[in-house]
C-alpha cells in the first residue's frame, strides 16, 4: 500500500511549459493539447502530432503527401510510391486501422524490404506518414 501511494503521488501532471501553438491574434491554443502542432502545409492550416503524423486523415491530400514526403528526403514519388500510399489509405478507411506488414505485402505484390527501402523512414516513419494515416503511437489523445 505505501509503494502504491508513492508511485501515485510521484506521478507528473502536464508540463507547465507553454507548448501550446496560438495564433498570432489570439492566446487561445489552435491545437488544444501540448502534444499536437498546427502547421501550414500545402497552403492549409493541418493540425499533426508531436512526431509529425496528420492528426486527421482527412486532412490529407496529394499536396500535403508531397509535402510530407520532401520532408523526409524523398524528393520524387513515382508510381511504386502511390501503389503503397493508395493501398495504405484504401485499407486504412475500410477496416479502421493501417494494414499489418503482411497486408501491405500482400496488397501492393512487393517484398517488405523493397517497401522498407521505398521510403527513407520505412513503413512507420516514411510511408505511412506520407500517407497521412495517424500515429500507431497515439491511440489516445
């Protein structure tokens, strides 16, 4: 009992930091929470975790992945590219949640170190950000 009360009361609340993103009239924070980042992307105001995944996957559009995918150090998509994004988002928005490894695999006919290779970052931190699917991290929040 007294090694629970100390782990309850060792416990942080949020940083007091102000890590909120605020518009430049107004104090309120864009994002409402310190782990989210408001940016302007392909001319549209797009709300992203801290790691840099879309928040929503609605916000996504061909502008936003070749933004995302200059960030990364991929500087032109070809077709392979949009084969696995396209697959990645049809999957994502049938069965609500991205495509296992072997999905992916098996939905676009290529090996996973070929798809590892395609993006700089891999899957997690290359194609599937690329594709504005949210963070696998974040299932809260």
């Amino acid at each position: 009992m007294i090694c629970r009360l100390r782990r309850i009361k060792s416990r942080r609340p949020w940083p007091k930091a102000n890590r909120y993103v605020t518009s430049s009239n107004s104090s309120k924070p864009l994002s409402g929470h310190p782990n989210r980042v408001v940016r302007e992307i392909a001319g549209k105001t797009t709300v992203f975790d801290g790691e840099g995944f879309l928040r929503n996957p609605d916000d996504w559009s061909e502008e936003v992945a070749q933004s995302l995918a200059s960030e990364i150090g991929l500087s032109k998509m070809d077709e392979r590219h949009h084969q696995v994004i396209d697959f990645m988002r049809r999957y994502y928005f049938y069965h609500g949640r991205a495509p296992m490894n072997r999905d992916l695999k098996a939905g676009v006919d290529m090996p996973l170190l070929e798809l590892e290779a395609l993006f700089p970052g891999g899957i997690r931190l290359g194609a599937r950000r690329v594709a504005g699917l949210p963070n696998p991290k974040s299932c809260a929040g």
